[in-house]
C-alpha cells in the first residue's frame, strides 16, 4: 500500500503562509549589517504606509485636475469622484497629525474652478504629475481609469504588511479605486 503523507496543505494555507513571510520581511527591513535599519528611525511603520497613500492619493488628484482642465465637458462627470479621492486623502492622512498636509484634499469645487481655467491648457497638456493628458476625452478618461485601477492594485497588495485600522482603511479605499475604474470606462459612468 503506498504512503500517504499525513500533512496536505491548501492552496489557501500556501497563499497566507506566503502573505505571512511576506510581511514578516516588509517588518525586518534592510539594514547594513552594523545593527541600524536604512528606514527613517523612530518612524512607524503605520505612519510610513499613511504617508505613501496620502502622496499616491494627492498624485491621483492632480490626474483628476489635469483632465478636468483639459477635458472641461468631463468636469462634471469626474467631480464625484475627485470628491471621493480628495475624502480617501482626508481619511488616510487624519490619523496622522505629523503630516499636517491638506492641499490634495481641497473641496470638490476646486475641481469646478480647475475646469473653469480650461482655456489656458489645452488638451495634451502635462498634469501636474508629469504625465500628459490625452487629447480625447475617452482616452483621457481610460487614462484616469488605468491610474486608479494601478493605485488600487498597489493598495491591495500593501494590505500584507498594515496594521489593522489601516490595512480595513486600504481595503475599503483599494475596492473603491476599483469601482472608480469600472466608471470612468463603462457607458452607465457616464450617466448623471
């Protein structure tokens, strides 16, 4: 009779062994064999993460801005949705009174105000970020999907190392780029 081994492991128990290891190297760092880690000492690892996501979300804003100002017929349509990211960037960086940076989470109106300076950036123009803006509205709007879609995506894979409340925190922000994605590129996104 051939021998069965006794210990059979899941695909699930493989996958969160992994997630696991993975976030048990992210918490040891690097260091230079001298004892100090090449992180910012004294800086949480919490706070570090909040930061990064505070910066991702004020970077997707000024996406959000660019194509608003040189695709100003979509300004409307992508002024609920800068909302939501502009709250996102709030909510990430309140529990973090050190960062003390508020400017990517201006009013929805700012983004009204961005549109109605449109004359002075043609479409193609650079966002803020460097990136050029499409010159069609659909790609433009592609574009802003790819970039939540992306940010979502980074988001999702950072949950393995975040402490609790963040990590909740990431995965409701992550599935929200999500469905931000799926709107910016489906024709029911583009209804009132």
């Amino acid at each position: 009779m051939p021998w069965t081994s006794p210990l059979r492991l899941s695909r699930r128990s493989l996958l969160s062994g992994a997630a696991g290891v993975a976030g048990a190297a992210l918490l040891t760092g690097c260091s230079d064999g001298d004892g100090s880690s090449d992180t910012a000492v004294g800086v949480p690892l919490e706070r570090r993460m909040r930061e990064t996501a505070v910066r991702d979300s004020e970077r997707l804003l000024e996406r959000y801005d660019a194509t608003a100002i040189a695709h100003p017929a979509l300004a409307a349509r992508l002024a609920p949705l800068r909302a939501a990211v502009a709250a996102h960037t709030g909510a990430l960086a309140s529990a973090d009174p050190a960062a003390g940076r508020t400017s990517g989470s201006a009013p929805p109106s700012s983004s009204a105000s961005a549109a109605g300076a449109a004359s002075s950036a043609p479409a193609g123009a650079p966002a803020v970020s460097g990136e050029p803006v499409p010159p069609k509205p659909e790609e433009a709007l592609t574009a802003l999907a790819d970039a939540e879609r992306s940010l979502s995506e980074a988001r999702t894979i950072a949950l393995a190392g975040a402490p609790g409340e963040l990590a909740r925190l990431l995965a409701s922000v992550a599935a929200c780029g999500a469905v931000h994605a799926y709107l910016l590129t489906s024709p029911q996104g583009a209804k009132p």
